[in-house]
C-alpha cells in the first residue's frame, strides 16, 4: 500500500528509492522551487524530507547578490532551525522524521539585490517559492510485523512476497516428489503453475484515503486527509468534516454530537 499527498510539479521521494520525476529533482537530491507553481513532494512517514532549495533552477545558475531566505511552515508560522527543522545560512531547508502534523505548505521568500550597470542603483527583489510537503504511512499492521523497523511497508512487502514464493515452491516439488520418486509416500496432489496468487487488500489506515480526482498522478496510494476531511477506520475514502483543521483527522466533532441523543 502507498499512500502519499498534494498538488502541482510531481516529485517522488522515498529515503532509498531515487526516483526522479522532474528536473526539479537534481543528482544531489535537491529540490528547486518553481515560481508561481506550488512543487509537490510526497515524504515517507519517520523519514528525512528531501532538501528544499529557496531558489528556481535559473536562478541558482545566476549570481545573486546579497541573497537572504525567510521559510514559513504550515499555519503560517516562520521556521527556524532546530532539532525538527533543518535551515542553512543558504536557504536549504530539510524536516527531520517526518510526521502527518508536519504535512502542508512550506513557503519560502527569497530576497537578493540587483544594480544596473547605468546608475549602479540597487533594486531589492522579492520571489516566492511554494513546497507542498505530504506523508506516506506504514501499512496496517506494521508494528507487529516490522517492530522497530523504521522501513516497516517495504520489508512487510517483501516478506509477503517471499511467502508466496516459497508456498508456491512448497506445492510444486510435493507434487514431483509424488510423480517422479518410487516411494510415494507423499499424499498426491496436483498443483497448476501460477494457480497460486496474492491478493491485495484495498484499504488505508485511519486518517488517509483515496482520491483520484485530486490525486490523479496517484489514484491507488494512500494520501493524508486534508483539513475538511477525515477517516476513522480502514477505509480508503477521506470524508468531509467541517470542524476538523488538521492533516490526517481521525474523527469528526461534528459526527460525534450526531451521534449523541438530543433533547425531545
């Protein structure tokens, strides 16, 4: 299961996975704003978020004077650098074990000066870049699978692909045992090749859903319900709460006085 999140440039991002989308995206795993177009970044849950230029690829490529960078993180709140928050004295920005409270926008401000040549009158200029940064889950289960595995979804996966494997391989040399050994001492059965299949189980844990509409670029991952919405179980649609102002909602306020007995 993947579940992931929100909006405009694609950029995919697992710790371990290089998985380059955009020319966003550079060798060193950096990722450059892009004027007037929010980037999109999908984090995997407890791992590091890729490291935020405050800068579009032109510009980085172009000598800029007197650059200065003001990041400001979901609920408008400016950013500093502390044990949760990575920022450089060059505007590189990067989140440490990402969490679903994390999720949102990340905006930075870029200022730098410019002279012309004519006058030498220097013009301050001002850019805006825009990072939409969302989270991708362990599977359900994880913990009793994984236990401290920080990488809980891809080995559950790798495991229950392993089990298929071996299942599959248990059946066929029972079945030659019996054809092709004298002593058949092994009960007969009969096994057809690639009879044998896994089934996924379509489901989100608790906060996430599925939309294909908004996240048409990622119709089957899992992505953290936005504020407005929420999901209290394994289902794989995020529902609409009015109330709920936070990412991955596990219930709605407005659902539950519903739900309570009111007055005759």
């Amino acid at each position: 299961m993947r579940a992931w999140a929100l909006l405009s440039a694609v950029l995919w991002y697992l710790t371990g996975v290089g998985c380059q989308r955009s020319s966003l995206l550079n060798k060193k795993g950096f990722i450059f704003g892009k004027i007037g177009h929010p980037v999109k970044i999908y984090v995997k849950l407890h791992q590091n978020s890729p490291v935020l230029i405050c800068m579009d690829l032109n510009r980085a490529n172009t000598e800029t004077v007197d650059p200065t960078y003001l990041w400001i993180g979901p609920k408008e709140k400016t950013l500093t650098d502390n044990t949760r928050i990575s920022i450089t004295e060059t505007g590189k920005l990067m989140v440490r074990d990402f969490l679903e409270p994390l999720s949102g926008l990340y905006s930075c401000t870029l200022s730098y000066k410019t002279v012309k040549a004519e006058t030498q009158e220097e013009t301050t200029v001002k850019r805006r870049y825009e990072f939409m940064i969302f989270v991708d889950p362990f599977a359900p289960g994880w913990k009793s699978a994984c236990n401290d595995s920080v990488d809980c979804e891809d080995i559950t996966n790798r495991n229950i692909l392993k089990a298929r494997d071996r299942i599959e391989e248990f059946f066929r040399s029972q079945a030659y045992t019996f054809y092709h050994r004298l002593n058949n001492t092994v009960p007969a059965m009969h096994f057809v090749d690639h009879s044998f299949q896994v089934v996924r189980m379509d489901s989100c844990r608790p906060g996430f859903g599925k939309d294909e509409g908004l996240h048409s670029n990622c119709a089957s991952c899992c992505v953290v319900c936005s504020p407005g919405n929420f999901s209290p179980d394994v289902d794989v649609t995020c529902q609409i709460c009015a109330s709920t102002q936070v990412y991955g909602a596990k219930s709605c306020p407005e659902a539950s006085n519903k739900n309570q007995p009111g007055d005759d």
